[in-house]
C-alpha cells in the first residue's frame, strides 16, 4: 500500500473519510515524534468520550458529539500539532492560542512541550457539550 503524501509541514494528505478507520490512517501517516503526540490526543479523546464521532476532513481529524457538528480538529505543523477547539472561547480556562475567529481557540503542542492530561480532557468533555460547528 503506498503510504500518503504528506502535504507542507508534515500533514498526511488522506482521503475524507467518516469513522475511526480514517483516523487512524491519518495518524499512521503522521511523520515522527508528532504521531505520538496525535495518538496521544487520539486516546483522550476517546477516553473522555466513548463513542465519540471522528472524521477525517480537509486532511485533518476531526471529533464530534453531535450528530454533523464537531468540537475538535487536529492538524499537523512543521513545528507542531495543532489543536483548534471550535468554541474554545467558551472554554475554562480558554485554551492559549488565540484564532482570527473569536470563538476558536487553539493549542499548539511542540515536542518538548509537556501535555497537562488532565487539563486537556477536562477541555474535551466541555466542548464536547457544547453545540458543535458544522463543517
């Protein structure tokens, strides 16, 4: 099977696709120490929400609680994996990175940053009851 091209700064080009298999394929193509960091993120998002929604959208996972809305998006970066809580405004405490959009927030995770699980799944079950952002 040929593996997917990765497109600027390290994203796996995937297929869209509906379900956990997409997902995974997304993140079995992700190059490097950012796989884990993606698998990782995987792991508490399901954790925190079984039965969670994924897709893979625009090259990206994406995670939802309602039925076509989604809270969640990862997307990989030269430098870093990218977060995008959709209506991480509304989150507390607001994740740190600011969007051009007043209700997206982001967090950015680099290879020495050390991820605070605890906080991060906290920030999952809040947006995850939260109305979702269709897309």
């Amino acid at each position: 099977m040929e593996k997917p091209k990765l497109l600027a700064g390290g994203n796996p080009q995937i297929p869209k696709g509906e379900g956990d298999a997409p997902v995974q394929a997304n993140i079995d193509a992700v190059p490097g120490w950012k796989q884990e960091v993606c698998r990782n993120i995987d792991r508490l998002v399901q954790q925190a929400l079984p039965g969670v929604r994924k897709a893979v959208k625009w090259n990206s996972p994406l995670y939802g609680a309602g039925e076509k809305t989604w809270f969640l998006g990862l997307h990989c970066f030269e430098r870093y994996v990218k977060v995008s809580f959709f209506q991480g405004a509304l989150l507390d405490p607001i994740p740190p990175g600011q969007s051009k959009q007043a209700e997206v927030r982001y967090l950015d995770i680099r290879e020495t940053d050390a991820m605070d699980e605890v906080q991060f799944a906290a920030w999952i079950r809040q947006a995850a009851a939260l109305p979702g952002v269709k897309m």
